[in-house]
C-alpha cells in the first residue's frame, strides 16, 4: 500500500504552521510501515502530476498569498479539487485553504477573491481595524458520520483543541459545520460553529497544528485515504499518544478554567 500526500502550496500556505499537519501524517504512516510520500502542488505542478494524491493537505496563508494561489488553481486545477473532494479524497484543510474551497472570500483590502465552490461557505474580513480572532479554540465535533467513525475507532469522539488566527468569518451555506465551538471564536465569533465538512473534507480554523494535537484525525484520514483508493477497510495499529493525549487534556483544562 501507498499514500500520496498531496500538500498545496508549501511556500505560499506555510505562514502559519500547519505544515505539522503533513509532518504528522507522513509519520503516522512510516510508523506502521505504510509506504507513504510528499507531494508538493504548486506553480510549477502539471496538470497530470496535481491530479496523483491520495490525501491533501493545504494549510493557512496571508490574504496577499491566497490570491496568488487562487490565480494559480482556476481552471483544470480547480477541477481537480473539486472532482476529487466530491468523490471522498480526504483532505484536511486550515484556515486560509477552507476559505478558498468556498464561494468567495472578501479580503481586508482589494478585489474578493473567488472560490473554488467546492463548500457551501462563504469568507468576509471585516476590514483591519476590526480585530482578528485569535486564540486557543476547543470544539466538539458535529458530524455524526465523523463522530460515530471516532467513536469506533477511540471509544470516544474527543474534543479537539487548536489555535486560531483569522481576520475573516466565515458563513456557512448548506454544508455541515465541523465543530461546536466549546471556547474561541469558531467561524465567525457569532453562530457557535467551527469549520465545515464536506464528504472526507476536513475544514478548520484550528492551527496548532490540528493534527499533532489531535492524532486521532490524522488516523481518521489515513483510514479514509485507504478506503478510498484499496477500496478495503482497515484497522491501523494503535501508537502509543499518550504524550499529545496528556497536552490536549492539559489544553482543554487550561482554556475552560
Ligand atoms: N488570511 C486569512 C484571514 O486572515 C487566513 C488567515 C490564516 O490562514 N490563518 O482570515
């Protein structure tokens, strides 16, 4: 067996840290001897190598950089994406990236940038003076296909802890929240929700990174990157998490005291 991670725009969506999600992933796999890769997808991937993941990954960027790379996925790229995450390609995307999988979103200063439309949900920054939602954010999860799934897979369906940084809020449409937010400001600091999800798109505000902090989505999304492309259901071995699982518990107490 072989995963193809595919993480968008190293250079441009890195401001922030998430590429411990990738780390995370690709170790997780190592460790129970799955074969595993990295494959950047940018300005200089062609059309037939952007098609070849079997995961993605894309994480946070600033306003000036998602533009660019809006630029740079319209057309047969952005049919990809598209094609792909409606199908059930797992990906897990933060902050900057869920932004771009909407229908538009409304920078501080200059044009609205189009989305890709692949997610009900649409982005606004309500300009510079307005201050930005930062902070240590906890949620519960809403979905209950993922939530059951975790059950299964834990006996529990954890809360997820993370860190947020946004001048956007984000407005969902006709797709599910990924979250209820437990502390911070979530999608908009208003309706109590936090990110999206949409077949095995996993959409975050959380930095942290999310997936170090929270292995048990990481192993969801190999499972369901397997799935997808063995067609097969597997069990992956357990690693021993008690570390993270003592920083997240740590986290959870510190946010809600
Ligand atoms: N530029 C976006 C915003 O400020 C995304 C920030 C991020 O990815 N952390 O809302």
């Amino acid at each position: 067996m072989h995963l193809t991670i595919g993480w968008l725009y190293p250079k441009l969506m890195s401001t922030y840290g998430d590429r411990g999600n990738v780390i995370c992933l690709e170790r997780r796999c190592q460790w129970r001897n799955l074969d595993v890769s990295v494959l950047p997808l940018d300005q200089n991937t062609d059309v037939k190598t952007f098609q070849e993941f079997d995961l993605i990954v894309g994480g946070g960027a600033q306003d000036r950089q998602q533009e660019i790379v809006m630029r740079d996925l319209q057309g047969k790229k952005a049919e990809i994406m598209k094609e792909k995450i409606n199908q059930g390609i797992p990906g897990v995307f933060t902050c900057g990236s869920p932004q771009l999988l909407g229908k538009y979103y409304e920078p501080a200063m200059g044009q609205k940038i189009e989305g890709l439309g692949i997610l009900d949900l649409v982005t606004k920054h309500p300009g510079q003076n307005v201050p930005r939602c930062i902070g240590n954010v906890a949620f519960d999860i809403v979905p209950s296909i993922l939530a059951n799934d975790l059950e299964e897979m834990f006996g529990e369906s954890p809360t997820v802890v993370g860190f947020e940084n946004h001048g956007g809020r984000t407005y969902l449409g006709d797709v599910s929240p990924l979250g209820k937010v437990v502390k911070g400001y979530g999608n908009n600091g208003e309706d109590g929700f936090e990110g999206a999800f949409y077949q095995n798109a996993v959409a975050t505000y959380a930095h942290g990174p999310l997936l170090p902090k929270n292995p048990f989505l990481a192993d969801w999304l190999i499972i369901k990157a397997i799935e997808q492309k063995y067609h097969q259901k597997i069990t992956l071995i357990p690693l021993d998490d008690t570390l993270a699982n003592k920083g997240r518990k740590a986290m959870l107490k510190k946010i809600l005291a």
